[in-house]
C-alpha cells in the first residue's frame, strides 16, 4: 500500500516533457528589482541607498525581527531606485532597483562556510538567517524561524518536501535529479540545527528517477529515509506530507513542531547547502516556467530579482495569456502585470490559456459533496462557503473554517462551478477581523 | 514584453471540467435501460407516459423561468428532465397522461421551485410529485397492470394477500406488476453500479438502504404473523420501488446529507421507515414516504454527523 492522506483529487499533472528538461540558466538582466519582502513577516529596511555600488551577494535589507529573513543583490552594479514594485502577493512592494554592471562581482562576505561538524546548532541557525534563506515550496516562511521555535517539544524528525503535487512544477523534481548531494547535505544541516535525530524526504511516485537519486546518496546515512508517496493532491501539502510519512496528524491550530516534526522543501535543502558551500546567499533559484502560452517551457535558475516578463520573454509566449500565475495552479497567486519580480519563494510562472483553465460561471450548489469527499482537512467546504455567503462568522469559525489550508479540490471538483477557495478565504478574514 | 488583460482570480486556476449537466445526462443515461425495458414489458403506452412527464417538467421549468425572468438556459441543465423522467418511472404503466403531466407540473412547481429551484429544495421534486398524485388520484395511482396493461397485482400486494409470489428470478427481470419503472431491478441495478463508478452518486446510501430493508425484513415478523428470523429479504429487496429508490432517488445530491456519515444514515433512516411501512403500515409500499421523510431530516443530519477534522482524535 503507498503512503498517502484521505481525500484530496488527481488534476492533470501536465508535467509531460517537462520533467526531463534540465536546469537551464537564464542569464541576469539589465535591472533588476529586490523586493524587500520574500518572506512571511516583517519587511526589511534598505540597507544601501540609491546612487551606492552593490556587489553580488551583498545583504542590501534586513530588519531585526525573528520572522523575518535578509534579502540580498542578486547582481553586482548600482542601486537606481528603492520604491514600491507589484509584487508576487498582489500589492505593492518597497524594492531595491539594481541596474546590473555584468561583472558579477562577489561580495567579500560570500565566503564558504566551515564544515558541519565544526558548526553547532545555534551557529547553523544563525547562518541559515544570514544567508537570507526561507521557504522555497512557495510558503516564504523563514527557515530559521521553523528550528529555533516558540517553547514546543524537542524536535525528532526533519522532513523534507520532494512531493511537489502542483501540476506543471516540475523545478523540485529537476534539483532532486541533478543534486541530490546538496539536498541531503542540506537536510544534515537542518536535522543538526533542529537536534533531530531522523531525517525524512517525501517524493511523489511518479518521479523514480528522483528516488532513485536521493536513494544513492542517502545509502551513507542511516538516519535518513526516502519514501514514495502516492501520486495525489495535495500530497506536498504539509500537513498530508506529515500524515504520509510519518502517520502522524497535527492538531487543528498547531504547527509540526508540536508534534516534533520540521518540514522544509527540497529546495530550501538545496539553498542551504549551496549558502554553506559557497557562501553564495538565496540570490537564485529553480523556476517552472511553463502553460499553453509559453513557446518554450522549462526549468530555469532565475535571479532573484528578474520580472516575470523579462522571464518570459527570455522564454517566448505564443499569444496572450489568460492568466499569469505566480507558483501552481492549484495554490499560485493570478498576477494582474508581468512587472513581478521573482522573489525566493516563486516555484513557478505559468502563462495559462483560456482553455487550460477551464474557467466558468457558477451556479447554485447541489449539495453533491464532492468538496466534502476531496477536502484533505475533513472540512465542509460548501457549508463553509454557504455561512460566508450569509456572514454567519460564527458558525464558520465553528466548523473549522480556519483549520482550511487553501489547497483547492473543493473548487476543482465543483460541479457547480463555485469558487469554494474564495468563499472560504471570505470567512477567514471575517474571522480574523472579528478577533 | 507587454502583456495585457491579465484575468486575476483566487485560486484554483485548474477546474475538473465536471457540471452539473454532465451529471444529469448521466442519471439519465443510466435510467434509459430501465426506461425501455418498461416499453418493451408493459407496451408502447408507456413511452407515452415518459415522454409526457419528461417534457411537461421541461415545459413546467421553462415557464416558470421565463415568469421569475431568470436565464432559460437553466433548463438545459437537465434537471427538470430528470424529474419529469423519474416521475413517469413511479407511475402504473396505465396511468392516464393528463395525471402524469400534473404530476410533473407539481414536481417541478411545489416540488422545486417554490423554494429557490435546483439547489434550494429540501424534499425530492419526483417524489413530491408521486406523492401529491398517491393522495390526489389514489385509484389511479395503485391501478397496477402487467404486459399488455392487463391488471394485475403487484408483489408486494400478493404477498400481504397471502398469495404466492413470482419466483425470484422474475422478480429481478421485471416480469411482474409494479410502477413501470421499477419492474426490471437488473437494469437498475446496472445503471447505479454505472452511476457509482462514474462517481455521480455514493454507494453508501444504496448500500445502507438495502442492507437495512433485507435485515429488518428478516428479522422481523410481518403484521399479523409471528416468529422472528422468517421474513422473505429477497422478495422484498427485488419488489417495489426500493432498488429504483435506493439508487435513484434516496441519492438525490440536493436532497440527501453532504456528510459520509451521513449518507450511511441517510440510506439507514430510509431503510428503517420503509421496511416498517412494508411490515405493518397501511400501504404495501412504503419508499416514496421514507425518502421523503429522511430529505426532510437532512438538515439535521448533516449538523450532527460532522465527523471528526484533521488533526482531532
């Protein structure tokens, strides 16, 4: 039997092809534009000013804040502006605007770390802050923030997210494939700065190659398991990953640590061996770039920094997009311009038609509990939505609308057509605003 | 790169592609065998009698959208075809058309729309039209014929007479008296397995139903007799309505419970109250009541069968 969650819902991966195009890297631009918010929590403040050189790694934001990560200059060259820039969560953003000078010249604090067994935990922590690193599955929550925790049980397992359930993304499968050494060197990192005795790394069935290659290089550590997850979504979802792995569930408003588990994106793995390695800050990343409107879909190493138009003229459109999204389309965020820049936390861009989304109007709700059946939290969607439409805030908050994830199946099975998503999201705010 | 007209909408940005359409043409693919065989039993009127249910629900709904000026195109959801369809399926196959297009106006009229349309109403809109034709026109409505519409009694009836009952294989095939479009279980039997594995509707009421109404069936003695364990479960399971209510009508998505839970006591409740009608009510059938009875409870069962959430042991 393959380890997996109840519920959830088999969207067309559409991850054809895809999947076996190797990391191709996009050459910098011109200008690029820092957001001083990749992160869950509080924004940084600029560090240089306009009219400064910047060099290539330099920490150009930080704030003193524990959810909070530095952000630093993808380029070496000079600061034009610092202003507000549409931003991948749909407002506008302060931003450090770099015009590139192509000498990528290094920062000089961009050396490479000791070796891990020369670290202790509060050192590794205290690194993985500096380097600027954060959740790279598409959450942005500051990874140093998820090991040094508020007061929780000690933590036992470190898990690592390979599932990558989000139809089209495909950038975790290609690192899990070409560096599965820095995946696990990276996860050692964590497991050391967590006190975690068991590391963990969840992949998704359909990416042999991926198991197989993460298998090979985590043969030389007992502590570290690799385990097939069934194809489904949301099967990357934390919470599903968890339940999957490590047949644990967590409560209903706790996060992992209370039940002794980390969870981080290979990716994020990836980012810390890289930072430890090389000295090299979270300035890059893998992106998806891919839909029915991209000529050339692939997977590319992006600075951090590049818009998404510059990225997709870098890969070509074929007639207009319908929707442009920042992420998966399962979770992604519809981006209303092409001036987003990508940030540390972008998975993917998708340039969608029309068709792909299967867009339409809805209709009345015929009770038909398809949302209830593929709802991986056990929640009732339609009601939920049903008290959000009447403003009944109470009886919302009662039947758990805020244990909901956001993950989608509800309003990807609806017959009727209805936006599920956004009705809950309605009554979480109405909550929120309410306490 | 200039790119323009971006649409922006909360996520997801995926959809199944399934409609409520889809699901309706199914149900009613999946009753067409049953619908035919009705045809080929019971003779060429009975097309008639579908033909005239089926369009009076479809007139019925097209008139009433056109009154409330809402979007006619609601119509071609299907729905109102379904419950013309449905209605026609619980009638004796030699009910008079006038009473069938009654039936159908009611269904789609008291039935549905007086509530809010498709969605909105609580009880079944085909069973609320049988019902309002059992207490309107109650000769009619338990006129059971045969082949070639020559009177006959139903199973259910003969077996409370005390007279000998068909043999079971004639039971499933259809060949017996009854509403025209209950008779042949096989075929009803092979468009809910079809439905199921469409997933359009959930085997766990039919499931319950049934396991419910051959158990107490069993167990209990009927009116009038004595001795537990002697029942007859298999005449009962084969005759009436239940098979055509079970997977048909008790699986209703507006009418019965949103909660898995739920339609387990969905199929349960029905099951309980058709087989007491059956053994010691007034009627010899009892589905059109039960399911009636238990849409009317959904809303009850639906907030107490909540289940637990992720994460609470």
């Amino acid at each position: 039997m393959v380890k997996t969650f109840i519920g959830g819902i088999h969207p067309p991966y559409r991850k054809e092809g895809l999947s076996a195009l190797p990391i191709e890297r996009m050459p910098a631009p011109k200008v690029v534009a820092i957001p001083l918010r990749q992160h869950v929590g509080k924004a940084c403040l600029p560090l240089v000013k306009v009219g400064e050189r910047v060099l290539m790694g330099q920490k150009i934001g930080d704030v003193e804040a524990n959810i909070a990560a530095p952000v630093h200059s993808s380029v070496s060259g000079t600061v034009l502006s610092i202003e507000p820039r549409p931003h991948a969560n749909g407002k506008m953003v302060d931003s450090i605007v770099i015009e590139n000078d192509f000498l990528d010249e290094w920062h000089p604090s961009a050396l490479p770390k000791p070796q891990l067994d020369k670290l202790s935990p509060e050192e590794i922590v205290a690194l993985i802050r500096e380097m600027g690193i954060v959740g790279m599955g598409g959450g942005g929550f500051p990874t140093h923030a998820k090991l040094k925790p508020f007061p929780s049980p000690p933590i036992d397992t470190v898990l690592l997210n390979g599932a990558e359930c989000e139809p089209y993304l495909t950038d975790d499968h290609r690192l899990m494939v070409e560096a599965p050494e820095k995946i696990i060197y990276g996860l050692r990192c964590l497991m050391k700065a967590a006190g975690a005795g068991k590391g963990h790394i969840g992949v998704e069935e359909n990416k042999p190659d991926a198991v197989l290659a993460l298998k090979r290089v985590a043969a030389l550590y007992s502590d570290i398991t690799i385990t097939s997850v069934a194809v489904k979504y949301p099967q990357g979802a934390e919470l599903q990953l968890i339940r999957a792995c490590l047949g644990k569930e967590v409560p209903p408003g706790k996060l992992p640590p209370h039940i002794g588990v980390v969870v981080n994106n290979v990716h994020t793995a990836e980012a810390i061996a890289q930072a430890f390695a090389t000295g090299m800050p979270s300035i890059e990343r893998v992106i998806t770039v891919a839909g029915g409107a991209v000529e050339r879909p692939g997977n590319v190493l992006v600075r951090v920094g590049t818009t998404f138009a510059q990225v997709l003229e870098a890969r070509g459109l074929k007639g207009e997009p319908y929707k442009l999204i920042s992420g998966g389309p399962m979770m992604g965020m519809a981006m209303y311009t092409g001036e987003v820049a990508v940030c540390k936390c972008t998975s993917g861009i998708l340039a969608l038609t029309y068709e792909e989304t299967g867009s339409r109007e809805a209709g009345p709700c015929v009770r038909c509990a398809k949302c209830v059946d593929s709802c991986p939290m056990f929640l009732q969607p339609t009601t939920i939505a049903h008290y959000a439409m009447k403003g009944r805030v109470d009886d919302a908050e009662k039947i758990g609308a805020l244990e909901c994830r956001e993950c989608g199946p509800c309003a990807y099975v609806c017959p009727a057509g209805i936006p599920l998503v956004q009705w809950i999201r309605l009554a979480k705010s109405d909550i929120y605003a309410r306490q | 790169m200039d790119i323009k007209k971006l649409t922006v909408s909360s996520s997801p940005h995926l959809h199944s592609g399934d409609t409520v359409r889809q699901a309706m043409l199914l149900v009613l693919l999946a009753l067409a065998p049953a619908a035919l065989f009705a045809v080929y039993h019971f003779g060429w009127y009975v097309l008639a009698i579908l033909l005239t249910g089926t369009i009076s629900a479809v007139l019925a709904e097209t008139a009433l959208l056109r009154f409330m000026k809402k979007p006619l195109t609601i119509v071609l959801d299907g729905s109102a075809a379904l419950t013309g369809l449905l209605l026609a399926l619980n009638v004796p196959a030699g009910a008079p058309l006038w009473m069938v297009a009654i039936g159908a106006f009611m269904a789609i009229i008291i039935g549905k729309h007086v509530f809010g349309g498709l969605g909105y109403n609580p009880f079944n809109p085909a069973l609320v039209g049988r019902a309002i034709l059992v207490s309107s026109w109650p000769a009619h409505m338990m006129a059971w014929v045969g082949p070639g519409l020559i009177s006959s009694a139903t199973p259910l009836a003969m077996q409370r007479a005390g007279e000998a009952v068909p043999p079971y294989l004639d039971l499933f095939f259809g060949l017996k008296a009854g509403s025209l479009g209950e008779v042949s279980v096989f075929l009803l039997l092979l468009g809910g397995i079809f439905l199921i594995c469409k997933r359009v509707i959930d085997w766990k009421i039919p499931a319950a139903y049934l396991a419910t109404v051959a158990l107490m069936t069993w167990v209990l003695p009927a009116r009038g007799q004595i001795g537990f364990f002697a029942g007859d479960p298999l005449m009962h399971v084969l005759s009436g309505g239940l098979v055509l209510g079970a997977f048909f009508m008790a699986t209703d998505w507006v009418t019965s419970p949103v909660t898995k839970l739920g339609r387990v006591v969905m199929g349960l409740g029905a099951g309980i109250i058709t087989a007491v009608i059956r053994l010691y009510g007034g009627l010899p059938e009892g589905v059109t009541f039960a399911i009636l009875i238990m849409n009317g409870l959904t809303p009850l069962i639906d907030r107490y069968t909540m289940g637990r959430r992720f994460g609470v042991r």
